[in-house]
C-alpha cells in the first residue's frame, strides 16, 4: 500500500487462522480474509464512525500437489518445504475481502488472485544457507520473493505482488471503483 501511495493504518486482527482440514487452499484464504476484514472493519468502524473508510484484510497461502504449507515452525520445517518446492511449480493463492463503511453502510467485496511459481533446482547446501538467514521463518511455504528468496525463483505465472502477499493493482482498482480513491 505504501509503494502504491495509498495511507494506511496497519492493524493485525489476531483472527483464528485455522480452518477445517477439508478446505482447499481457495477455501483457507477466503475464509481467513473474510474473518480478519470483520474483525477490522467493526473496529475501525468505530474508530472513525462517520467517516468514509476502507478496510483491506488479505491471506496467502502456498499450496503444492493439493499440500498447503503454511508459515514454518523452524528452521527444520522451513528446509523441509523448500526441499518440496525446489524443482517444481506451486500455487500463491491470496485471498483479499475489502469493506468500504460510508454514511453507516457497509459494502463487502472479495477476490481471490492465484500465482503459479517455478522455483528452481536447489542444492542442500544452497537450502541451508538461506534458512540460516532466518528469512523464510515467517513466510509462507518458507522463502520471500521481495527479498534473497528471489534468488530461488525461476519464473512465475501471474501477479508479482500476490506472491509478496497483496495484489495491489487490485486493491487500487477495487478501491477506485468505490471511489475511495481517485
């Protein structure tokens, strides 16, 4: 949002995660943004009671051979995803549920935006020091685009940004068609 040059306020909804195991990825990152955007949207709904405001909650997942593979517990986790990923293509799926609060109503959109990812063949010396950096301990399927993470990606099929974890274009284009933005 910042690169794109639309204020924002960070908030971090602490929203249940978890969903059943049942839910595919598409399921899991709808669910998930639904949840964060309600929960946003009922406090900044009150925060700023009376003005017009936007609310933006995403999720993302890394999904691979029907696996979904989430945020590593350690360094352990996040060798072994990587390992499953490297010499293969992958899906990002982020799913992204907006409101838009005027006047005492509420409008609800979501989207869902996938992006297939081709991460190279890697060697276990090449796992191993990038784990060592600790970057992809909180990333989804254990590595980072935006950051040394790009190092291991080949190519991609589709949104840059919905790999990194929101897709802007989208977001802006939602928010202009609301005319919270010019």
């Amino acid at each position: 949002m910042e690169q794109a040059g639309i204020p924002f306020e960070p908030f971090v909804s602490g929203a249940d995660e978890s969903v059943g195991q049942d839910a595919g990825a598409a399921q899991t990152v709808k669910t998930v943004s639904v949840r964060k955007a309600e929960i946003a949207a009922g406090v900044f709904g009150v925060k700023y009671a009376g003005d017009e405001i936007a609310v933006v909650a995403a999720d993302t997942v890394v999904a691979i051979g029907g696996e979904i593979l989430g945020k590593p517990s350690g360094s352990a986790e996040a060798s072994e995803m990587l390992k499953k990923l490297q010499g293969r293509e992958h899906t990002v799926y982020t799913g992204v549920a907006m409101a838009f609060i005027a006047a005492g109503n509420t409008a609800r959109e979501y989207f869902m935006e996938k992006t297939r990812v081709f991460i190279r063949e890697l060697t276990s010396d090449e796992i191993a020091s990038y784990v060592e950096t600790g970057e992809p301990l909180d990333k989804a399927g254990a590595y980072a685009i935006q950051g040394r993470g790009s190092l291991l990606v080949e190519k991609i099929d589709g949104d840059y940004n919905n790999v990194v974890g929101l897709p802007i274009c989208a977001v802006y284009l939602t928010l202009k068609k609301w005319r919270f933005i010019p």
